[in-house]
C-alpha cells in the first residue's frame, strides 16, 4: 500500500535524472514508496522530531545510560536486526530496471498478452547473480551466472528465472540440496569462497554423471563472463505456449546480448576477484548511469507438439540444450536495462522471483527440475523475506490489480475492507469473484495434458545419456577454447586433495566426452592416461553445433567496450584527441590513467586529469591500452614499473594495444612482437584503423601461446 507520496522520481537526484519513459507503469507504483529525506527533519519511526542524534541520555554527564531513552533504544534495536538470511543460493548478485518490447505478436503461439502487443512496454527488473558464494564474495569466480527476469505484465508478473548456460547439474529436484551441500564451501572449514575447485563438489560431480555436460560449460569461459551485458541467457527448462485457440508448443527461452557473449581470460578473472570483487555489478551500474545500456533479444526455440519425440534426447532432460541448428532461434523482442535501483537492499535484496510466477499463455512441463522449483522458490521466501507476505513488498507488486481473500500474517500490509474474505460469499456480493478462462485477459488455465501413470520413483530412460551432448559442446569449440576446458579441469582438479577423486572425474567422465581432453588432463594432473570410454556411447546424429561456440558471437561493433589511456607528463595530446573522437563515434570509451591521481600535463601544456592511477584501476578492469606519443611520457613510462607491468599484462590477457609514436619504444624494452593486436611506432591516427579491429575481435588468440611466457 502506498505509504508517502514524494517528489516524483523524474525531480529527484542522481539516477532520477535519466531516461526512464519507457518503464513508468513499475515506477509510477514504486514513486509512492520512495522516500527523499533531503529537507526533511530526523525523526523517529513514530514521527517525533530528534533534537540530539549524537549523545544517548545519561545519569550524569559520566554517569550510566538510561533504559528510558527511548531514542537510542529504538535506533539500536532496529540496527540489531537490519540483516535477512541471504538466498541459499544465487546470495551474490546485483540487478537493474528495464523494458521489454515485443517486435512482432505472437498470437500464433501464445495468448500472454505481453507477448501479443507491440505497443506495450513491459517493466521488468532483471537480477544476476553468482551461484556459490556469499553476499560479499568476488563477481568474477568460475561459477554459472543467475539471470532471472521479472516481468511487470498486465496480466501478472511472469518470472524467468534463467542461467547464463542452458543446461543444468541435475536431471531431478530431489538431488538439488545434494548438489548445493557438495558445491558450496566445505561444512568444516567453509572453504573455497565463490569457487567449485575442491573436494565435495568433484567427489559429488564424478559420482553423479549426469552433470558431465554442465560441468563442462562451467569449465569453459562462459563461467567467467566479461560483465552481465556479454552473457547470453536461458530459462534451461522447455515450458509450454499456448494460444487463444488451445494449441500449445514447447519452448525454450533465450537472451542473446546485442555486446556479444565474451569471457575474460582465468588469470584476468583470478586477479579481479581481489583487485575489484564489484567488477560486474560496478559494470552494469556504470554503463547505465552513463546512458549506455544493455540489451539482449529475447530469442525462442519453438517446438510443435509433434515433434515431442523426433530428438535424440528427452525435451524434459534439463541436462540437454535443443540444437540451434536442429531449432533456429527466433527473435521476438527486446529487452533494455535503462535504470539502477534506488536502494540495493528494497529492491535487490527483497525481490523474489519464482518459476512458479507465470501468465496465461504460458505454461510448465513435466520436466522434474522444474517441477520442483516450483515449490522451493515460494518456500524459500518464507525464511529469507520473514512470511507470506513478501508479493507486498513494492518491487514484487504486480503492477495490475491484485485481490484475493488471503489474509493478515507478519508485516501485512493491505488494509483489507469488507468483512467476507472467503469465497463463495453473498455478503460482499461474492467479490473478487472469478474470471472464467477466456483468450484474452481471461482467468488461469492449466493447458489440459493427457495424464495417466502409475506412482513410482523412477529416471526415465530417455534421460540416461549423458556424454553425448558434452561431447557435442565440445567438438563445438574453437581451438582456443578447448584449451582453456583443458586447463581449467586439470586447475581444479589440482586443488582436489583426493588423487581418486582426480582419477574418478578423468576416468569415468572425461574419458567418456573425449580422449584427448581426458588425456591431456590426466597428463596435467600426473594421473596414467584413461584406456578409452567407459560407457557405449549412443550414435550421434550432430557432431559439432557452431551456434555454441563464442567465436562465432561476437559483435561485430566495439561499442561499450572500455580503453585505458597510459598517460604522464608530456602525452601526445593530439593521439589522446584522435583516439576519444574515434571511440565516442562508435559509443565506446576511455579513461586517462596516470601515475598517480594527481593531474598531469600533456604535450599542449593543458592539464590532463586522470581517472585512476596504473595501481587502482589495473588494465585487467579493461578491454585495451592506448599509450600516446611523446619523448618525455615515453621515458617516464619505460621507467615506471607499474606502467611496464600494465602493458605486460595487458599483453598476456591478448588485448588490444597501441603504443603511438615515441612509446613504440616500449614494445622493444619489453621484447614484445608486434602482432595483429599489438600496434607500435604510428602516431595514433595512423593506428587507430588497427587497434579498432583489434578491438572488435576481442582477443588476439594467435598471441595465446607466446603471451604464455610473459611474467605478469
Ligand atoms: Fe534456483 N533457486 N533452484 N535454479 N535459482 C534459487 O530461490 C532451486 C535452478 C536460479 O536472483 C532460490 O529466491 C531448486 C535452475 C536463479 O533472486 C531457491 C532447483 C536454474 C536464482 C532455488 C533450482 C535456477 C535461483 C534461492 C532444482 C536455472 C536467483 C533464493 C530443482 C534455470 C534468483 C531464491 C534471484 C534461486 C531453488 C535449480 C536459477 C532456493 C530447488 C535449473 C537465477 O529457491
């Protein structure tokens, strides 16, 4: 219930200022609860004006508290119990507003009314977050990402409560606590923080082969993502459509980023975690303050009923992706984070999202993970958010009137009028009443699928093959990426302390998806290589998917993409010109980093203002280096440690870099080749072709096996 009305958003301060036409509905709702105590008097929660925040009241001016302040009382209480259990799982995140907006209707394959009305936008507020560590653990460990989206439709919220990979550990809910319990850090010392590279979770995988296939995808780069803005999305589960006829599809949800899908390098991700444990959420926060926002396509996979039972895989197995090239995905709508929250604990914190959260037109398979999401994440709120009454709190409210004879409990917060909450009723004239079941704004309807079956607790068979998808994942990759699978099973796998542990995981999975990568790992780890496979391993109909494959979803354009300029007394002000002109045509940018925060003066004589010094804003929270021209920056560089180390690094981590002019120098000093990405000698208008199509390649991947030897 709205309790103050203030300023609306759009007059307040800093995030207020943006753009935010598109989600007003959400916000409009959301105004009523924002408070802005700028003019405002300190109270206390009672309204009573304080006229000393600052000295509790004493018998004496050295004498004891007094139990009667009930100022102090009050301010203390509230302190003591400002924490909520934090999400068993998915506990690290951070999340944004946005709209959705559809391109085409889908009245073909859904009756949901958001996915009909092209006009409509859709508020949404979308959280991602990592799996296994705590709230205050680092954003760029090797774990799968959260991505859940609430959409604030006029029918309901409907939640997508996706990852950043479209398959899952486990093929049945009753195994997720298991999982959890062997991923998390350990029961007796609760160690790793953030990671899976220790015993219980590789005893449990190795034990438990139907993991193979995502235990692949977190061994690849999709589990140390660039930012939120390069993952691609997946709601995993295949869900059901159905129209205003009754006809129902299968489906899978997708989120494709227009950034691209992009990973950072492990000892890049490695480093970040402790140089900026914020990188992502700081990402996001800053590419929309500054007005460039992220996108992703809301992409489908649809399936007619028909064809159920033409896969050699089981629609219902969560540990199985669909092909693209077996199902295209097609692009239905777009999704555009364009707002920060307000305050991280009312909405970040407190929003909660559900499987179970869906609209008419859409509806659930018989898949047994999602089955059982879909009684764990209301369950779940109970503890974390204190009661049933968490839909109240205002960044879960559906932004259509909601009304039912559920009642009172902790922190209610409707004041319910009338005296009849039951149904049927004639003393309120029998209100809210029902809504039958009609095609458009019509009541719940549960699609009416055949069910016969006797009760058992039983795995399908067609859910028993396990390798043949993490074989197809892998023959997908590129030659680089298979590599860096390579190492990071055999990093992992070291830290393992239990060598049968190690043994189990290379003989009995590794050598099951493919011999080379067994082998190599094994190799790695000091382990006799596997003999072969050690199950028969069905006939596989497609050998490779490229639509899996992150080289083949890059961008095609460097926006957003962020340059750090190498600067110090006497920098090339015209290289520092040509590069900002050149990457604001094509909405990336760049920061001027110095020895120190301290202003330094460019060749012109002005002053040039870094952002951050080479210490506090490192070239790993980057996508390339740019040094300028200039005798003097030059000499002052090739002198500095820290700047050396900079461009080191940057070269190890295969990004962009071009030393203009006088700087070129430094490339010899350091005995780096020039390569497609590494760019010397040139004033930096003569580079700038170069060191953008590097860029936009993201890596150079053919400097991987010499950037090896370099000691940064
Ligand atoms: Fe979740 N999951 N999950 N999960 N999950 C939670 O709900 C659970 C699964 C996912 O940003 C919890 O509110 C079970 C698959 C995301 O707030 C909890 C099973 C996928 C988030 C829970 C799964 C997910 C959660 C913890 C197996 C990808 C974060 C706090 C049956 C499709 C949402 C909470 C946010 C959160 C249970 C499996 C994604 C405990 C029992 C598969 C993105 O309810």
């Amino acid at each position: 219930m709205p309790q103050k009305k203030k300023a609306p958003s759009s007059q307040l301060a800093g995030t207020d200022t943006l753009d935010r036409r598109n989600n007003s509905r959400k916000h409009e709702q959301l105004d009523a609860f924002r408070e802005d105590a700028s003019g405002e008097a300190l109270t206390t929660n009672t309204g009573v004006r304080i006229a000393d925040n600052k000295n509790s009241l004493k018998a004496g001016e050295r004498g004891p508290s007094l139990l009667e302040d009930f100022i102090m009382r009050e301010k203390i209480t509230h302190f003591d119990h400002e924490r909520i259990p934090e999400r068993v799982v998915h506990a690290r995140g951070a999340a944004a507003h946005g709209v959705f907006k559809l391109y085409e209707p889908l009245a073909e394959l859904t009756k949901a009314a958001f996915l009909n009305d092209t006009q409509a936008d859709t508020p949404v507020f979308v959280r991602f977050s990592t799996v296994q560590g705590p709230r205050g653990s680092a954003d760029t460990v090797r774990d799968v990402r959260g991505f859940a989206t609430k959409f604030y439709t006029s029918e309901g919220n409907f939640d997508l409560v996706g990852n950043n990979m479209p398959v899952f550990f486990i093929q049945d809910a009753i195994k997720f606590p298991d999982f959890v319990h062997a991923v998390k850090p350990e029961a007796h010392n609760e160690m790793p923080t953030g990671g899976s590279a220790h015993d219980t979770f590789w005893d449990f995988v190795s034990l438990q082969p139907e993991s193979a296939h995502m235990v692949l995808w977190t061994m690849s780069d999709r589990a140390i993502p660039t930012s939120f803005r390069a993952m691609q999305g997946f709601g995993v589960h295949t869900f059901r459509l159905i129209n205003a006829a009754g006809k129902s599809v299968f489906v899978k949800f997708h989120w494709r980023p227009l950034s691209g899908v992009c990973s950072l390098i492990w000892d890049e991700a490695q480093k970040l975690a402790g140089k900026d444990p914020d990188f992502h959420r700081r990402a996001l926060w800053e590419d929309i303050e500054s007005g460039d926002y992220p996108e992703w396509e809301l992409g489908l996979q649809v399936i007619p009923q028909a064809d159920e039972d033409k896969f050699d895989f089981d629609l219902l197995d969560p540990t199985k992706l669909v092909p693209e090239e077996l199902v295209p995905v097609r692009k239905v709508g777009k999704l555009t984070l364009n707002r920060n929250p307000d305050n991280f604990f009312a909405e970040t914190e407190q929003v909660a999202f559900h499987v179970g959260h869906i609209v008419p037109g859409i509806d659930f398979s018989n898949d047994p993970l999602m089955q059982g999401r879909l009684f764990s994440y209301t369950d779940t709120q109970l503890s974390r958010l204190g009661g049933p009454n968490f839909n109240e709190l205002p960044i879960n409210r559906p932004v259509c009137p909601f009304h039912n004879n559920q009642r009172d409990a902790i922190h209610r917060q409707t004041v319910n009028k009338g005296r009849a909450a039951y149904e049927p009723n004639s003393i309120d004239a029998g209100w809210p009443k029902e809504t039958p079941p009609a095609a458009q704004g019509g009541g719940f309807e549960s699609y009416p699928e055949p069910m016969t079956g006797i009760k058992l607790r039983k795995r399908s068979d067609s859910f028993s093959d396990h390798f043949s998808q993490a074989t197809l994942f892998f023959n997908s990759m590129s030659p680089h990426e298979q590599e860096h699978i390579i190492s990071a099973y055999s990093f992992e796998l070291s830290k393992v302390e239990r060598v049968e542990i190690r043994a189990r995981q290379v003989n009995e999975v590794l050598a099951n998806i493919d011999m080379t990568l067994a082998k190599r790992v094994a190799a790695n780890l000091g382990l006799p290589a596997p003999k072969g496979p050690t199950v028969e391993l069905a006939a596989r109909k497609l050998r490779a998917s490229p639509a899996l494959s992150q080289a083949n979803l890059l961008p095609g354009n460097i926006k957003s993409r962020k340059v750090a300029v190498l600067i110090a007394d006497g920098a090339a002000a015209a290289d520092i010109a040509a590069l900002l002109a050149a990457l604001k045509k094509e909405g990336a940018s760049a920061k001027l980093i110095g020895p120190t925060a301290a202003p330094v003066t460019g060749s012109d004589g002005k002053p040039l203002v870094p952002h951050g010094s080479y210490e506090g804003l490192p070239s790993i929270a980057f996508d390339a280096v740019f040094v300028p021209g200039g005798a003097a920056a030059a000499k002052a560089l090739a002198g500095n440690g820290a700047a050396l180390h900079y461009l080191l690094e940057a070269y190890k981590h295969l990004k962009a870099i071009a030393l203009c002019g006088e700087a070129g120098e430094l490339a010899k000093q350091l005995r780096l080749e020039a390569d497609a990405g590494l760019l010397a000698g040139k004033d930096g208008k003569a580079l700038l072709a170069g060191f953008r199509k590097a860029i936009g390649e993201h890596r150079v991947w053919a400097r991987e096996p010499k950037a090896k030897q370099v000691p940064a």
